[in-house]
C-alpha cells in the first residue's frame, strides 16, 4: 500500500485518511517546489493612484515612514513597495517586454539604476533636471545620472554612507595616542583588544548577518583602505594584509556578529560597543540616546580613508503609464521639504552639494552628519562608488566578499589559496556582464581584470 | 481482497452519488495542480536545464559543487533527526494532557496552541531575543547567580550550541501542529477499549503503549510526515537565530534564488528537499503501516 502513495492524485478510491495525508503531503512538497518568486504586487491601478517602487526603504519601519510622512502630502496617492534589488530590475524588465507598465517611479542606488538605463530602459529627464536645476544638487552626481550617456535617466534622490559609531564608555578605553576622529585600522583593533582585556567580552561589532552589509565593508572601506583599489587588487599583497586584519579584528568582535543585521540593536543592548554599518541602520540608537554614543570616521589604512558614498536616485521606466504624473511626483520627492523629512524620518541626506539639513534636525542624525562630512572631506579619503554595471550579477558579486570571508575568517583559512579560488569567482562575475571598472579602481578599457 | 458482494455495494453507491464527489473534490484538486503539483514540476524541469534551455545536470553539479551544500545538508539532516523525535514525545504528552479531560482542558488546548498562530521568522525573533547576549535567558540566569555575566549561546564556535537553540526555537513553534493532530486522534479513539483494559487491570503505561499507541496509528503517521517535510524546509528560524554562522537546504534555495540570482540552482535545491520529503514519507508509510493497509 505503501508504494501507492506517488500514484494518489490518479487514483479515486482513496480513504478520507489517505485523502488527508495525500493533501498535507502535497501541500507541503508544493511549498518545496515552489521558486520564490510570487511576490507580485497585485493592486489595481486605480485612477489616480501611483506606483513607487524602491530598492532603499524596504525594511517595514522605513516603507511606512515614507507612507505615513514623506509620500503623506502628494496630491495622489502613491503605492510606495519597497523590493530587492533582482526582483526590481526583474518587473521593470519584464513590464518593458510586456509593452504595458504599471510602475510609475522607480527609486534605487546608482548601481541599481545602471543595468536598465544600459538597456534603454528608462526615460531621458534631461528637461526634468534643467527644471530642477535650482535644488542645489551635487554636479558630480548629476554627472553620474547620465550613466555613462548623454542624457540624465535619473534624479538625485538622497545620499547616505558608511560610518561608525560607539558607545561612550568605550571612548575612554581608546589606545594612547589614538583620537577617535582619525582611527587607523590598526588602532581600532588595538582598541577592541584593550576593551577585551578591560571588560572580559569581545565588543567590537560587524553585520555580518545573513541581511548585514558586511560586504560593503570590504567593497567601499577596507579593500580602497588596505590597496587604494578594490577588483584590480583583490589577491593583492595589500588584500593579504587586509584580509589579516580583518582575522585579528574578528578575534575581537562578538561572537554574535554573525547573526547581526542591522548595527544599532547590539549597540544599544551593549553587546557590541564599537561598530561599522550604514547609517541608517545606527540611527536609532543615536536618535534614542545621542548623549550614550558618538558617531564618527571609518578608520584609515595604509592607502587612506577608503569610504563609500552611496547615492539614490528616481527614475522613470519608459513603460511608465502616467508619464506627467511620475515627473510630478519626482518634483514633489526632490523638494528639499521633503528630502529634509526623509533626511529628519529615515537618516538619509539631501544629495546637494552644500550640506543643506534642516535647522530641526534630531541631534543624532547631526552627528551621523557630521563624522560623514569629516570622512568625506579627510584629506586621504578615497571614495568608492557603489559597483556598477553589474546588472544581474551584483549580488552574485557581494556573495564573492561574502564567502571569502566564510573562507579566511570563520573557517580560517589560508589567505593567499584563498583568495586565489575567489580572485577567479570575481573574473567571472565580471566577465558575466562585461562590467568595466569603477572608482577606486583605475578605468579600464574593458571588462576589469581581477589582479 | 473484498468479497464479492461488498464490490457490488460499492458499486451501487457509486451510481447513487453520480457526479457529485467528483465535482465536490474538483475545486481542491485544481488548487492544488495550479499552485502546487505545477510549480513543483517546473521547479524539477528548471533544476535539470542548461542556460540554454535545453536538458542539463550543470544545476545540479553546482549545488554539489558549492562549498556550502555539505553544511546545509548536515545541518537540516541533524535537525530534522533532532527536533522530529523530541516534538513527537513532547506532542504526545501535551495530547495525553488535553485529552485526560482534567479540569480546564480548554485552557490547556489554548495554552498549547498558541505557537501556531505564530509565523516562523516572529517566532525566531522571539527566540534570538532570549538567546542572545543581553537577552532574557542570561538576564534571568545572571540574576538568579547562576552566572556571574552573560553566556554567549548564539555563537558561531559552538555550532552545537547553536543547533540546540534552534533546536528549543522549533520545538516550541512548532510541537502544536503535532499535538493537534494526535489530540484529533485521540478523540476518535472509543472509550470501550480503555475502560475495557481498566477492567482488565492495565496501568496508564500499558494503555498507552497497548492501546493507545496501536489505534494511533493513523494519526501518528499523519503527524510524523507533515513534521518531518516541516522540518526539512526549516529557514527563517535557523535565519533569525544563527545568522550567517548555520546553513541549511532551503535557506540555500533561497540564497541561490535571490543572492545569486540562479533559478536553476534554487530548484536543484527545492528538488533535493523534495526528493528528501518523498523519500521521508514513503519510509513511514512503510515503518506505519495501518491495519487498513495490512488488510489490502
């Protein structure tokens, strides 16, 4: 009887009992079968409604601040869906090979925004930024929103970047001679050694969690730090020393790291007192107790202060069905009313050239503010973009990091084997899309070659 | 084998209810062709495609070929080993309690029942909320003394430690589902056969395991699958509490899918659970047989 039970959906004289566990049965083996992809949004485009879709601002908390307080005032309503990165470059592509589009705005990184602007995909905005002229924004990321063409595809939206923050009663543990505004790496491990040593736990922190952006880490801070470059010197000896580093620093951050996504919670909770993430993942500990925490430069290395800024911006998909609607809609977001909510709600900065925050704004977010615009402005910084170009390979690219990490750090490793094995996985994530290098990395005349 | 004319009634009663069952079962069954028998035949197709499109082992040689595939597979094949044994004997407990009909079983059937209504990755927050560092697990201990500082249980370098408290974190979540099934079970039980084995003198033990247990049968086999396939798709839990320190099979599906954009490999994975599931199912269906089953 046993062995009839693949054959159940054909047969007809089944028990209730048999019927029962042919459903939970197929119920279940249908949850394995099922790729994970049915996350469409469903609703109606109702008559004056507006959809919005962004890559920043996913995390519930976020999606609902941007409903509640930056969206609240536009005339129309606007569906605001947060969506990851494959999934959003997915509907807009597949909307275009549908002829017919029900996305109005899309919001994302730079990097999001590169692979459909080089497939034509989203509107030209020139007349739109020649409007906008007058907000004040950053040449260089106009420049950029030109994506390597003519024409501008998209609007700087906001700007954020990587930092770190720490809470106040490590500040006093700092190594002799280390000042907190210009740590270098090597200070800021003896600095997690001389807490270890002081308190008895380890407690500096990194998010290395499934949903952490250790990864960015590496990309933007510590491989431009370590080498002055990132693809073209990733097996590098400066990548070795990094990579040493990062082992020695790992020995001093809490065990937990590997479960951390967003830096804020173990600052606050004290299980982490000195910690590296986005800063709109530590702005609630600085907004909840500015006084218990200070916000201030990633650490300098050899080769600088490597740091990465990461730029958002709108744009319009050419299958847009309200074209005058989503311009409408792009003003209303780029008005530095509601970029100052945005940079007041959500931690992220208007993308103007001169720092413009609103007089109001929460202490801790000045903070994040100001240890950013240090870091920018340091004399060795060297500023990294997000990647680019790599379309449907960035996060096969960020797994690259992610696993040389699992490699050297977790599962110690031998560095140089390594990154040897990984240095041939970034070639051909590489490869795969013809990605040429992106700053810090020199410029290439074509696919960027790992070194 | 039936007998002749117990064939014949069948038949009667077949002609008598026409198109009716047939027409009652339609809805269920076309559900389940369209959103689960379909998606679970195209996952199997795309796990053996090449890039092409055309008939390919390459998926399945990269999921076998990827440095985080033994992990994965032990974690779950260890929890799966771990946690469907330890619920079955708790689930059959709680059963036993609520079906005593002691004062308040109502209360107790609640009581048990309340993780279900709790999804997987809440009730792994919970648990990482208790577990962790600054958690109420250690606040508890450090308060009673036991410990004179926090215990780090979620730690990377004790991966056995950290099973064990993804271990609790299903148990607790998911034991009711179990429960509810064999309280199910119980209740279709007659109470003949247990006040026929008090007459003949059987402690509580021997009526459970001579009584009880045998007539549970169905139920258990039922509970047992359901479980089992459970715990092979484990994910937001093990997510939730251990981070990127554990993997498992269909959080591998799932990186695969939307971290390294690669359908193919994704279903290479969900067939591998599948195939785990099926072959799960059939073992217990063998090892339980029912007297239904003896008889035909």
């Amino acid at each position: 009887m046993g062995g009839r039970w693949p054959y159940g959906l054909t047969s007809v004289s089944l028990t209730r009992r048999q019927a029962l566990q042919l459903a939970a049965g197929a119920a279940a083996l249908g949850l394995t079968g099922c790729a994970p992809s049915a996350r469409e949004a469903t609703e109606e485009q109702s008559e004056g409604s507006l959809v919005l879709i962004s890559t920043q601002f996913q995390p519930v908390q976020e999606a609902e601040k941007m409903r509640s307080a930056v969206l609240a005032e536009f005339g129309r309503k606007v569906e605001f869906l947060g969506e990851e990165q494959g999934p959003f470059e997915d509907r807009i592509r597949a909307e275009a090979q549908a002829g017919k589009g029900s996305v109005a705005v899309i919001g994302g990184q730079h990097g999001d925004l590169v692979g459909l602007a080089a497939d034509g995909l989203l509107t030209d905005l020139s007349d739109l930024t020649q409007e906008l002229s007058g907000r004040g924004f950053n040449p260089d990321y106009l420049e950029l929103a030109k994506v390597g063409g003519d024409a501008p595809v998209y609007i700087p939206w906001a700007q954020a970047s990587y930092l770190m923050v720490a809470r106040k009663e490590a500040v006093g543990l700092l190594p002799q001679g280390a000042d907190v505004d210009s740590l270098t790496y090597d200070q800021l491990a003896a600095w997690g050694q001389r807490i270890q040593q002081e308190q008895g736990s380890r407690r500096l922190g990194f998010p290395a969690g499934e949903m952490g952006l250790l990864h960015r880490f590496f990309q933007g801070h510590s491989y431009p730090s370590f080498t002055g470059a990132l693809n073209t010197q990733f097996a590098s000896a400066g990548a070795e020393r990094m990579w040493q580093w990062m082992r020695d620093a790992w020995a001093l951050a809490n065990p937990q790291s590997t479960g951390y996504a967003f830096m804020q919670e173990p600052l606050q909770a004290g299980e982490v007192w000195v910690a590296w993430d986005h800063q709109a993942r530590l702005i609630e500990a600085l907004r909840a107790s500015a006084d218990d925490f200070v916000a201030f430069p990633s650490p300098t290395g050899p080769e600088g202060l490597g740091f990465m800024p990461v730029l958002t911006g709108l744009a319009i998909p050419k299958t847009a069905p309200d074209p005058d609607g989503a311009k409408d809609l792009i003003r209303y977001l780029t008005d530095p009313k509601q970029t100052a909510t945005v940079a007041r709600e959500l931690g992220f900065f208007p993308p103007t050239a001169t720092q413009q925050l609103p007089e109001d704004l929460d202490a801790g977010i000045r903070a994040e503010a100001d240890a950013i615009a240090a870091q920018s402005t340091s004399q060795d910084a060297v500023a990294s973009l997000l990647p680019v170009g790599l379309r449907d390979q960035s996060n096969p690219y960020n797994d690259v990091f992610r696993t040389t990490f699992d490699g050297i750090v977790l599962k110690d490793g031998d560095i140089g084997p390594v990154l040897a094995a990984k240095a041939k996985e970034l070639q051909s994530v590489l490869d795969a899309v013809k990605a040429p290098c992106w700053q810090p990395d020199p410029e290439s005349s074509g696919t960027c070659k790992v070194g | 084998m039936a007998s002749a004319p117990a064939v014949a009634a069948k038949g009667d009663t077949r002609r008598r209810l026409g198109w009716a069952p047939y027409a009652l079962l339609a809805p269920s069954l076309v559900y389940l062709a369209v959103f689960f028998a379909l998606p679970m035949v195209n996952a199997f197709g795309l796990a053996f495609q090449s890039e092409a499109g055309g008939y390919s082992l390459e998926p399945v040689r990269r999921m076998l070929g990827d440095g985080r595939f033994g992990d994965a597979l032990r974690t779950t094949l260890l929890l799966v080993v771990i946690i469907v044994p330890i619920q079955f004997a708790v689930a059959m407990s709680m059963a036993l309690v609520v079906n005593a009909r002691l004062r308040g079983t109502d209360l107790w059937l609640y009581i048990f029942a309340l993780p279900l209504g709790i999804s997987e990755l809440a009730a792994g927050i919970v648990w990482f909320s208790i577990f962790t560092e600054q958690g109420w697990l250690n606040s508890f201990l450090t308060q009673l003394g036991v410990l004179d500082r926090p215990f780090i249980f979620l730690n990377y370098q004790r991966p056995v430690l950290l099973i064990l408290t993804i271990v609790v974190a299903e148990a607790w979540r998911a034991t009711s589902i179990i429960m509810v099934i064999l309280v199910a079970g119980l209740q279709g039980i007659p109470r003949d056969y247990l006040e026929a084995a008090d007459v003949f003198g059987a402690t509580p033990w021997q009526r459970v395991r001579h009584v009880i247990l045998p007539l549970l049968r169905p139920s258990i086999r039922v509970a047992l699958i359901l479980r089992t396939i459970l715990a092979f798709q484990v994910f937001a839990t093990v997510i939730a509490l251990a981070g990127s320190a554990t993997n498992v099979l269909a959080g591998e599906a799932y990186r695969w899918y939307q971290n390294l954009r690669d359908a193919r490999v994704a279903a290479a994975y969900a067939t591998l659970i599948l195939i785990l599931s099926v072959a799960s199912t059939v073992l217990f269906l063998l090892l339980l047989p029912t007297e239904e089953d003896r008889s035909a």
